[in-house]
C-alpha cells in the first residue's frame, strides 16, 4: 500500500542537524550561547536537478557521492559554530599540535580544506579495511581446506560484526551519544511532517526515531548486497576477490539506493524486510532526544518544507 513520503533527508551534525529537500539544503545548530543558527543554500545552481540524478541505478551513485560530500562539509561547519563564543582554550590535541606545526600561521586559512581531506582520506581507508579485512580473515580458512561457501558465509558474519560491533563502540562515547541524539531528532521529525502533523516540539516526541530512508539502512543493504553477490566471485586469489569487490561496491551502492527509494515510499512485506536490518541497527545509531535537540531539527527542516511537502500537505511549522 503506498503511503506519502516527503522527499526529505537529513544528518546528524555536530550540535545541529542538515536537512536537504529537493531544491534546498538547509544545517541549524546549537551555538554556545543556546541561540540557533541557520544557513541554507540551493542544491543547484540552475535551480533544477539534472537529469542524470533521475536516472535509475545512475542517481544512486551521484546521490551518495554528493551526499557525503555535503555531509562532511557541514560537520564541519557545524562543528566551528558549535563552537563559536566558547572563551575557554582547551589543550590542543596531538593531531592539531601536529597541523599547527605543519601549517603555522597558515592553518586558519586552510583549516576546512584540511579538515575536508582529512574526513575524506578516513572514509576512504575505513571503506578499504571493512573490505579488505573480512576477505582476508575469511581467506585464511583455505588452510584448513574449508569449501568457498563456508569462507563466503565467514566473511559475511565478520562484515556484520564489524559495522556492528564498530557503531556500538563508538555509540558508548559521549560526543556519539549527542551525535545519535540529534539523529533520532533529524528521524522524529521527519516522521512529524510525513504524518501531516504539526511541527511542535509536542508532537515530534511522539513519533518513532526509526525510519527506513536512513544511511544506516544503506549501510547494511550494501553489505547484504556485498555478501549475495560474493558466492558467486573467486576465492583462488583473495587480491583478485578484494578489487572485484571495490569495484562492484559502485553498483551495489546504486541497487541500495533503489531500495531504500522503494522501501521509504511503501509498506508491505517486501519493505519490512527490507528495512528490517536497518532499523534494528537504529536502535545504536539513534537516541532519544531532548526537546532543545528537536528545536534544531525544526529550525532545519523548516527553510526546505516547502519544496518537499508530501501530497498530503504535510504539517505546518509552529514553534
């Protein structure tokens, strides 16, 4: 049975929350002396998506590149504003002494380039090693003569409990904690307005901080994909299963996006499963928030809402 979505998608951000609609973008966050602030910017140029983003299996690739792309810049971002009007100086940390000496005076500067390929070089390596780790381990199975079916299900069992065992670690830490919070807020109240409900504070508690068009949900689709299409690659050489890996990594991301697409706009059997495995992992990617934390999640989403109503109409802000 299909159900009006809006075509809304957020982020967690440091003290704030991103949420991009169709034709605008806009990140709120919480600065140091409890005030909000707000930036928006158009998503084009020309004010109108191309039409390479509409194309089937193609849009999922550029989506998720400019996604995290977007993402990054605005944690950022979110991060210097957070911190804005914070008088006391905290001790630098060894990786900041080191950009410091690096830089020197230089380093205010370039400090958001710095920053954008320090997060990209991260994803990058943290993408090659939740890769290349599971192959490996699983590969070492070939010395006890053990057949590709058991060293396919290994390396599925140690990509699980990876991503898993990776998000519940950093979940205990607090600025992850926070981080989540803001996560299940971004969820709350994209859920408010799906519903068609007002935007209040009141009304955002009530609903669910889980939902189905969600990066942790992309996440986990990716990896299943990752394991259904690995029983049919090699296991002669584990270089050879690890490149065919990252190259088919393009198109699982895009088969994701698909389903995630599919699985936010209806909900029948099909799209439970689905979504099931990411919701669950919500349970340690999102928090319960607090009520200042929804305030930023309507701040963002309210300069996009318009662009993005479901057919329904949608619910009104009101703060």
């Amino acid at each position: 049975m299909s159900t009006n979505k809006a075509k809304i998608g957020g982020q967690a951000l440091i003290g704030g929350i991103m949420m991009r609609g169709e034709k605008k973008t806009a990140m709120a966050v919480r600065l140091s002396d409890k005030s909000i602030d707000v930036e928006t910017w158009d998503n084009y140029k020309s004010g109108k998506a191309p039409g390479v983003t509409k194309i089937p299996l193609v849009r999922g690739c550029i989506n998720f590149v400019l996604s995290l792309f977007t993402g990054i810049r605005c944690t950022i971002k979110s991060a210097e504003k957070a911190a804005q009007g914070e008088e006391e100086e905290e001790e630098l940390s060894p990786f900041e002494q080191r950009l410091e000496k690096m830089f020197g005076d230089k380093i205010e500067k370039h400090f958001n380039t710095i920053m954008l390929l320090v997060c990209i070089v991260t994803v990058a390596l943290s993408i090659l090693v939740f890769k290349f780790v599971p192959t490996f381990l699983s590969g070492l199975l070939r010395f006890v003569n053990a057949p590709d079916m058991v060293k396919t299900v290994a390396e599925g069992v140690i990509k699980f409990a990876l991503i898993c065992g990776y998000m519940f670690a950093v979940s205990k830490t607090s600025a992850m904690k926070e981080l989540f919070a803001y996560h299940g807020a971004e969820h709350k109240t994209i859920a408010c307005f799906e519903a068609g409900e007002d935007l209040t504070v009141e009304n955002i508690r009530t609903k669910t901080r889980f939902h189905p068009r969600c990066g942790t949900s992309f996440i986990l689709i990716v990896i299943i994909l990752s394991i259904v299409i690995g029983l049919f690659l090699p296991w002669e050489n584990i270089w050879h299963r690890y490149g065919l890996q990252l190259l088919l990594l393009i198109p699982e991301s895009a088969v994701a996006y698909e389903l995630i697409r599919f699985a936010g706009k209806f909900n029948n059997a099909v799209t439970k499963v689905i979504s099931a495995p990411g919701l669950w992992l919500q349970h340690i990617t999102t928090r319960e928030p607090t009520d200042e934390m929804i305030e930023v999640a309507i701040a963002a989403v309210s300069p996009v809402i318009i662009d993005a109503s479901p057919a329904s109409g949608g619910g009104s802000i009101t703060k």
